[in-house]
C-alpha cells in the first residue's frame, strides 16, 4: 500500500494501513486528532504509545515541512519560511502568511515553489520556478500555523485560530491543479479541517479552462489578479493573458457557480502611470459585471530592484469613488505586513535570492 504523507492521508486509509501493520485501528483517529489540531510531531501526540509512534516514524512521511524561520510584523501578520522535506532533490523552499484580525485569522497558502508566470510586477515572480508542491505540502502549511498558534498565540485583541484560508502565496494555483484540488478537499473534508468552501478563496491569474474545472469541481471563492482590462497592457502586467485573454475570462467568470451572496473578486494593483488613468478606468468599468464581481484595489507593495511604483493614495481612493458612482462594488485593501515582505506580492524566499 503507497501511504501518504500524515498530512494528507485520511482516517480510512490510516485505519486500513494499522491493521495491516498489526497495529490497534483505533490509533489511526488518535494520531489523526493530534494532526488536525496542526500537530505533526510524534512526541507530542502523548496518548499514542511509543511503538506506534516508531512504525509511523519509519514508514509514513510525518512532516512535509520544516519550518526555517518566522519573521512578526508590527500589525500581527507572521511570515513563515518553510523548507520541503523531499528525498533525493536539493530543497525546495516556500513562504506562508498569517494574517491575523479581530474576528478572524487568515493563511495565505503557497502552490508551488517559485512562479511561473512572470507578471513583472510581482516579486514572486522573479524568483525562478522550481516546482508543484503537493497535497500534502499544501495543507501542511495550514497545519504550521495551528501549530505556531498554539505555542505563540496571538495578542488578546487578534483571533488565536485559522478561520480562512487564501491560495495567495507562492505560484499560480491552477497551474498545480490536481494537487490544489485535493488540498481543497482536505481543506473541506469532515474527518479533516471541516473548512467551509465559503472559508476558502483562490485566486487565479485567469486560467480560463482550469477555472471552469474548479466550478465544477470545488467552487470555493474565486478571485482573478485583473490588474488592466485592457488586453493590450494586461498582456504585459498578466502575460499569461497572451493565452487567455479578457473575451475568454469573461466568458468563464460568467459561468462560474457563486454561493448565496457571494462576488468573485476582482484584483487590480494600482501602479502608477501603468493601470491608473481615465481610459484604464473606462475599460475596467465596461469589464465588470457589477451583479457577479467586486473590485479589490491593492496598493503596490515595492520591492528592491522593481521598476515599478504605486499610484499614490489620492489616486487609488479616487479611482475607487468613480466605480463606486457607476455602481461597482469596490474596497481599498489594507496593505499587512509589508515591513516584513510579507504584504501582496512581495513573497521570495531568501533561497529564492541565490
């Protein structure tokens, strides 16, 4: 039998995999208790006997992950570097956030290591591709951090528990599709994390075929990094447009099955001279579809070296009044983290520098 990794495996399979190891199956939801509180380490799992503990040791990947560093920025997020634990391959490593509020506490997951779509914009981007992470190393992130959690918790006024999860990281998610599938499904699952898909939002540069899958599939919270409608410029910010360009999101974005109350999200970084004018503006208001889509307006998050810079807060708050007068739903995100890099788009590990 091929066992999983902990992180992915579920109660039937670890159930089946002790019985065949002449192991008491009972175990199985022992151990499986310890990992969805976000505890992969065997030794603090104190109520599973040491024997137990040396089988699964031996045969079953128990960390997909090692946490390398954390970095606190003054607003509570946390930024955490994490290396893959990967037999035979140079190690790979990712970027997670916590990005912790009130009322809520959010995981800004990574897909891959490193990106392939190259939007000059972004400093993920930069960093060279250097591969898909799994399942497992997907939903192990959220793990690391119910752990950290309950080591480090949070300040009174910040909410101590992972209540949402973005695949906002590192990468495209959909160009990891199977595998940020079944995370999805772990995410949800009710012998797992029990996380409602109202929970979960990912976010796609606009994979068109590979966004109807996810509608079919797991339709979770869809939000697409837009940054111009117009293909022209949008080819440039968003190459990945040359392939799927705005006619065909459209038509995807039309179709794609929304919850109750529910809007796609429309991300639209603000840069200067670049997406911010009177025609960028016209043609963003003729994109939208104000009954299915909301516009998220993000400051640009610089970075060392980055031949861009944001428009000025004037800009992108006036830009948001006039979609606003033509009836468009829009927000200014609030900018988190950025003194740690942790903010939107500035996600490179330090690996990554090399």
């Amino acid at each position: 039998m091929n066992i999983p990794s902990l992180a992915s495996i579920s109660l039937t399979e670890l159930q089946d995999w002790m019985k065949a190891q002449g192991l008491p199956a009972f175990r199985a939801k022992q151990v499986l208790d310890w990992r969805n509180k976000g505890l992969l380490d065997l030794d603090a799992m104190k109520n599973i006997p040491k024997q137990v503990k040396e089988v699964l040791a031996e045969h079953i990947q128990v960390q997909p992950l090692t946490l390398v560093s954390k970095q606190k920025s003054e607003d509570g997020t946390r930024k955490y570097l994490f290396a893959l634990n990967r037999e035979n391959q140079s190690l790979k490593h990712i970027e997670s956030v916590l990005i912790p509020e009130k009322e809520r506490g959010t995981v800004c997951i990574s897909s891959q290591a490193g990106c392939v779509l190259d939007c000059p914009f972004c400093h993920t981007g930069t960093q060279k591709f250097e591969g898909n992470l799994s399942a497992a190393e997907i939903v192990a992130q959220v793990l690391a951090v119910k752990a950290d959690l309950l080591d480090d918790p949070m300040l009174p006024e910040l909410h101590n528990q992972v209540t949402h999860i973005v695949y906002m990281g590192m990468g495209e998610p959909l160009a990891n599709e199977m595998e940020v599938f079944d995370s999805l499904n772990l995410l949800m699952a009710e012998d797992y994390l029990k996380l409602s898909r109202r929970r979960i939002t990912l976010s796609t540069s606009g994979l068109v075929t590979q966004i109807e899958r996810l509608g079919q599939d797991s339709p979770v919270n869809l939000a697409i990094s837009l940054h111009s409608a117009i293909n022209e410029k949008r080819n440039i910010l968003v190459p990945i447009n040359q392939k799927h360009d705005l006619s065909k999101l459209r038509k995807s974005l039309n179709t794609y099955p929304l919850a109750k109350a529910r809007h796609i999200t429309l991300e639209y970084v603000m840069l200067a001279g670049e997406n911010d004018g009177q025609e960028d503006l016209d043609a963003l208001v003729q994109f939208v579809n104000p009954e299915r889509e909301r516009v998220n307006l993000i400051r640009f998050n610089t970075y060392p070296g980055s031949a861009y810079q944001g428009s000025s807060t004037n800009v992108t708050n006036e830009f948001a009044k006039s979609l606003i007068s033509k009836g468009i739903r829009a927000t200014v995100r609030r900018s988190r983290g950025d003194d740690i890099m942790a903010a939107c788009g500035q996600l490179k590990t330090a690996k990554g520098h090399s």
